[in-house]
C-alpha cells in the first residue's frame, strides 16, 4: 500500500488564508499536525485517513477517522480522534500531551474486533524524516491498553488485557530504551485448528485454550542502528516460558526508511526486490541471538503423548531422538555439535527444565558473511556465530 504525504495541500491552503482570515491559518495548523500522525502511522504500516480536522484550542480533533493495515482488505474506523495538549517543539516536531482512543468495535463476517480504552501519553509527531534524528520513529512516553478482544461465531478467539509499553528517549546520545508487555492474555487454538491431527493433539495436550502473559525490554541507537532486545518472555501457563534475545547493528534510520520503501512497492520484480533486500541486509552486523524454553509439564505432555502414539513410553521417545539426532545433524553442524545438541536435547527430555539455544560470536559479523558461509558450508556457518545448545542451566 502506498502513501502520498504530498506538501502542495499546505501551500495551496496558505494561499487560501491569506484571503480568508485566522480561522484557515489555525485549520492549516491542525492539518499540518494530523499529517504528521498520518506519518508515525505509515512508519507502522497502517494508512490513517480522516474526513476533517480542526483545531479546538490546544486539542486537535480529527472526525471520521479509519485505519488499514498493509495486509488488510477494509478500513477500521476510529470515529473522532483527540490529539489533546498538542505543542511544537523548537525541532519541528510535535508533542500530544494524550491521544485516547474509547471503545471501538468493527464486524466483518462472522469475526467481530473490539479495542476498550487505548490511552498514548506523551506522543511526539516527528519532523520531516530527513530532518529527525531518529527518522521518524514513533516515540511517546506511554501506550495502554485496556482491553482488546476478537470473538467468532462461536465464541472468543483471542483476547488481550492490560497491555502496555513505554519508551525514554535521549535526544543527547540518540538511544531509545523501550519496554512493554501482556498483562493476560487468552487465545483459543481450539477455533483456529479444528480438523486432523493437530486439533488431535491440543485436544489430548488440553492445549485447546492457552492462556499467559509476555514481557520485553530492549534498546535502541539511531546513531549506530545498535538494536538490542535484552528480554523477551513469553509465559504460557501449564506450559512453559519461551524467552528470546537478539543483538545486531545497523539498524539505523536510513535501513529503516529503505526498508519501508522496499515494503510499499506493490508488485514488481521479485528477483530485483529480493536482489535489493539482500543489498539492505549487507548493512547489518550480527552481535548475538539466543531462544529458550522453560517448562512448566508441556514437555512431558508432548512424551506422554507421543509414547502413546507409538504404542511405547516416554523413555523410548528420549532413547529415539538421542540416537537420531547426530546422523541427521552432523552434515550440516559437524560431529561435534551435534553429538552435544543430543546430550543436551536427551538431559532436558529426561529431565525437563529448561533448554536454550545460543549464537554468540567472538567477534560481531556482518550479514552478509553468515549469508555467504550459509550458502559455502554450514557446519563454517555455526562455527562462526558460535553456536552451543544448553540444557538445565
């Protein structure tokens, strides 16, 4: 989808003013601001449109406000937005004091999407992306959510509560530390995978309905593009906890710009879209990346129940994939790996607490050497980005 943030509305409208009085000056004004929204929604790739907007002393109030995700097919209307205690900074950009969003409800077919209380405090609207250190980026102080919600006809798929994120921002040093998560959140695989094998086995699991909560913490430096996501915990009661932590460079304003253009071109070349990708991605630096589970008996519902699927017990299945793992891995990972990925896959099976996978290079690497050894020797690959599987740590 693409968007047209022309400027020639703004100067024919200042023309239009110089007729018309203060009232239009104050009407450019609230159009120069919802422009600005129209943006840090692009930059999430989502078209924001609206109907009017105007000023309302230090507010401004956008009427018949929809919003189309990239992927989406219809819009999803807001009604009337408030940005209120709008202010501009000496930079250019502007500062909401609080953007509120009450209860929303859109149909479509048989999936009804509700959204109660969404609350954004300190929202700063950027400058021109050429002109803004942190290109664009949405930055605010504080984002909640109440409540958010997706029933089906026959009853809730997903449901979300309490979520939240914040972000503090040094413009001196160009860092964005960034932390958000879940409260509680429920989502019923039971009404997404209803037939065969796998609706089966969440059946069996008693995996039809999960529920949970998530967590994360991360940093980010526009100078460098230093991206680092220091913690990010997914818990699943009766189930377990994955966690995820990634580390590279490069992630910088400019990628970031480069990468949205490269989205919104609709259609085209695939071979020159992906050979312009791979040009992007050259200009980022691997630091490290690990995953992890903890269980909490997902582990050894997973055994039990294949054990009974194969008419044995849970001490075949570790014995099984013990002895399966290092001839399937060692092409690619080597001997040595893959007889410790074993190891550590058969004490985690036997005993499950928790297991994590690890890449931490000596040195950082740029993406288009793991590409390159990728595609030369993938046992050269693990080797390089220090790969290791733990478990019971």
């Amino acid at each position: 989808m693409k968007f047209n943030h022309s400027r020639l509305t703004p100067f024919l409208l200042a023309g239009f003013m110089a007729t018309t009085g203060v009232h239009n000056a104050l009407a450019l004004e609230a159009e120069d601001v919802a422009t600005r929204l129209k943006d840090v929604f692009a930059q999430q790739q989502a078209e924001l449109s609206y109907d009017s907007a105007r000023l309302d002393g230090d507010d401004v109030v956008l009427e018949g406000v929809t919003v189309r995700g990239n992927e989406a097919e219809e819009d999803f209307p807001l009604g009337t937005l408030t940005l209120q205690d709008v202010s501009e900074r000496q930079d250019g950009s502007f500062l909401v004091g609080t953007l509120a969003i009450d209860d929303l409800e859109h149909q479509e077919e048989d999936i009804t999407i509700t959204l109660a209380d969404m609350v954004v405090s300190d929202l700063i609207l950027p400058a021109e992306g050429a002109e803004d250190p942190f290109g664009g980026v949405a930055r605010y102080g504080r984002m909640e959510i109440a409540q958010f919600d997706v029933q089906g006809k026959d009853g809730s798929i997903a449901s979300a509560s309490n979520i939240y994120a914040s972000t503090e921002t040094s413009e001196e040093d160009l860092t964005m530390d960034a932390s958000g998560g879940v409260e509680a959140f429920s989502l019923n695989l039971g009404s997404l995978v209803e037939e065969g094998k796998g609706a089966a086995m969440l059946k069996e699991l008693g995996y039809e309905e999960i529920s949970g909560s998530a967590v994360m913490e991360g940093t980010w430096h526009a100078s460098d593009g230093r991206l680092t996501l220091s913690q990010y915990e997914m818990t699943v009661d009766d189930a377990g906890a994955l966690t995820v932590e990634l580390d590279l460079a490069g992630y910088t304003p400019e990628f970031i710009r480069s990468l949205e253009e490269l989205a919104q071109q609709d259609g085209g070349d695939g071979d020159m879209q992906g050979m312009a990708m791979m040009g992007l991605m050259q200009q980022l630096t691997f630091h490290g990346a690990a995953i992890g589970f903890t269980d909490d008996s997902l582990a050894g519902k997973v055994l039990d129940y294949m054990a009974d699927q194969q008419g044995g017990s849970s001490a075949d299945i570790i014995a099984q994939a013990k002895a399966a793992i290092p001839p399937q891995l060692t092409p690619f990972v080597g001997a040595d790996l893959a007889g410790n990925i074993a190891q550590a896959v058969s004490a985690f099976l036997e005993n499950p607490d928790n297991i994590q996978i690890s890449a931490r290079p000596e040195s950082p690497l740029p993406f288009v050497m793991l590409v390159g050894a990728a595609m030369a020797s993938p046992e050269m690959l693990v080797q390089q980005i220090g790969l290791t599987v733990e478990a019971n740590q």
